[in-house]
C-alpha cells in the first residue's frame, strides 16, 4: 500500500455520504500542486518532466542539527523509498537519496545538494496532471544527508520500544526530544526557504519550454510580519488560503479530493495577499549546449536558471541514466527546493492558527470557515 490509498479508498463513501476531504493542502503537498495545475492548464500542451524542489539556506545559531519542521517527519520521509512516477510503468520506488543533483534556488538561496524523497505529490499530481515523469527532490545538502544516515544507522528511527533502565521508550521519540522544538527557533533562525515545481515539455504552440514555479520566504519577514518562523508560515498559508476558497464556494469538493482536482487561479490570486508572492522563472526554449569549463564523466549536464537572466552550468548525478552523454545534453532551466509538511505537528498546527486568526482580523471571514477542521495529516474537514 503506497501513500494515499487508503484515503483514496474512501472517496466513494465519502461522496456518498455527502461530506468531503481535502488531503494534502500544506505547501508541499498543496502549494506545490497548484503549481503542477497551473502549468498544465496556462502554459504547456505537453509535460515530459515535473519535478517538485524544496530547499533553503535557513540556519539556526546555536544549533548544528535542528530541523526546521518534525524531525518524525523529516526522518520518514526521507529514509522510506522514494516513490516515483513515469508514463507507462507508473509508480515505483528507489532506495532514499538516488539521483542526487545540485540545485541552485532562487533569492539568493544558492546552491544546495537535492535527493529523491516519498511524497504525496507524486501520488496526486498524476491523477490531475498529465505528465510523462514526477518526482520530489529535497534539498537536504550533503550535510543533512549524512546525518539522516547516522541517525538510521543507529537506529534511532525505530518507533519500537527499547528498554531503558526499565523504562521502555522509542529510539525515534528519545531523537526527538533531544533536539530543539521547531516553533522555538523562529528568532535564531536566518536565510530564506524556497518551494516550487519545475516543469519541462512543450508549451501551447508546440515548442520547447521549461519553468520553475516557486515560493519563497525569508524568515526575518514572516517573523516580523507574524512571528512565526518561515517554514512554519509557508505551511500554514496555504491551508487558510484553502479555507476561503472552500467556504466562498470557489472550491467545490466531493468526496477525497487534493488540490490540484481545482482551478488553480483562484488559489494563486490570494497569495500575494498575504504576503510574498508565487514567482516564474524566466521562460526560453530548450537548446543544445556543453559548458567547456566542465567535465562532465558519467554525470549530466543541465542549466540552472536563476531568478536573473543568466545561465548557471551545474553537475547533475543522475541514477536513471537521464541523458548520459554530455554532448547531447539539452540546456535545462534547474531550480528549486524546499520541504514539506506531510503531517502537521504541533509547530505548524500553531502557524495554521496564527494566519487564520489575522486573516479573520482583516477580512472578517465567516465563522464556518474557521470551522473547518485541519487535522494532523494536512487535510481539511467539513
């Protein structure tokens, strides 16, 4: 059983009982699926590569391991096998961290080591989406990386219980107490956190097209503007966001629906209202190219597109042989990272709750849509 059946395996009793679910409406999932729906209906006939990035620069003083979200999130989803989607073989798995690449983000971001990751936009977009390949990259760096792998290496990812001078406790839960409480970090924490969707195909007159669709926040703002940290905020926004639609009927849901079964425009206009707006890597036709300042061995070749207008070369280690021979490699616009929030804990529960409460101050939303409850699995209730 792979991410999202059995959720989906209630949509017929949901719909028949005349209530609905919205699954999978944080940033990513959520944001970055809006993204995904949003280039396949304005700007491409035709999706060969959908590619999810999420990545930062964010660093927190004091601390050289703090994840900025649930380490029990973090440490699942990157050590289950990612899955992956591809036309005509459908999903599939790979061993955690293949096809390492190195992405150089938006905003001053950078450059940041991204992997393969299990996430829940690889379930939904290709139920909505017609693209021949997607998959999640994180952009965990090679330091995060080697940490993740100590920590499994240990096995303090077990959530079975171990005897501790009589008392029996997880490995998993002794980690996570050892580290510090993400929602505490806000004001140590500085850089900018970036989530977006790169997508590479044909546009709508048949020619050659990429772009990366992105969002990015900067922690100094959020926590002056709402006192939470940048992860936390790009959580939660997107969930209020959800919330209006839904409540002002733009939104009809039946049954178990994720966002990208809606228009995405509706979605996308109420962002900047809220703060930093969704942003397009600048658009241009796929060339054949080879830096001559690289060498290139078995990796591949591809161009990242930064948020000016030149080209940065970049090496890509590609597991799945993805054009082998350098010479023959197309120009590629490259970008993007971020993380996720596949279930909400407590961090990002508190952001939910803070950008309602001042969305409801400025716009007087409805007591119904406050209503509506977010569990701790990212979907919305009637």
């Amino acid at each position: 059983m792979k991410l999202g059946d059995e959720q989906f395996a209630r949509d017929w009793n949901w719909s028949e009982r005349n209530i609905w679910a919205l699954v999978g409406i944080g940033v990513e999932p959520g944001m970055s699926d809006v993204f995904a729906k949003y280039a396949s209906d304005e700007l491409f006939s035709r999706i060969d590569q959908l590619t999810v990035y999420d990545g930062s620069n964010l660093t927190v003083e004091g601390h050289d391991f703090a994840p900025s979200f649930s380490i029990w999130t973090t440490v699942e989803e990157c050590l289950n096998p990612p899955l992956v989607w591809e036309d005509g073989r459908g999903w599939y798995t790979t061993e955690p961290f293949s096809e390492p690449e190195i992405f150089d983000f938006p905003e001053g971001i950078g450059p940041v080591e991204c992997v393969n990751v299990e996430h829940e936009e690889v379930v939904l977009i290709p139920q909505k989406v017609d693209a021949r390949k997607v998959n999640f990259k994180y952009g965990l760096g090679a330091e995060f990386i080697s940490v993740l792998k100590t920590i499994h290496m240990l096995g303090m990812d077990r959530k079975e219980n171990v005897n501790v001078m009589g008392i029996e406790v997880a490995p998993r839960d002794i980690l996570a107490a050892s580290l510090p409480d993400p929602a505490t970090l806000g004001d140590r924490m500085k850089g900018k956190t970036c989530a977006g969707t790169y997508v590479e195909g044909l546009d709508k007159s048949g020619n050659p097209k990429a772009v990366y669709i992105y969002h990015v926040v900067d922690n100094e703002w959020s926590m002056t503007e709402y006192g939470d940290q940048a992860v936390v905020w790009q959580t939660a926004l997107n969930p209020v966001i959800a919330l209006e639609l839904l409540h002002e009927g733009v939104w009809k849901p039946e049954g178990v629906n994720g966002p990208e079964w809606f228009d995405p425009m509706p979605f996308l206009n109420k962002v900047a209202e809220f703060g930093p707006e969704w942003q397009s890597g600048r658009d241009h036709a796929v060339q054949r190219s080879i830096h001559p300042n690289l060498r290139c061995h078995s990796a591949n070749f591809r161009w990242i597109h930064g948020a000016g207008d030149e080209l940065r070369p970049c090496i890509l280690v590609d597991d799945f042989g993805h054009s082998r021979n350098c010479q023959n490699r197309r120009k590629r616009p490259r970008h993007r990272e971020w993380r996720e929030c596949r279930s909400f804990d407590d961090s990002d529960s508190h952001g939910i709750s803070g950008v309602l409460q001042r969305r409801q101050r400025e716009c007087h939303c409805s007591r119904r849509a406050a209503n509506l409850e977010v569990d701790r699995w990212g979907r919305l209730h009637h």
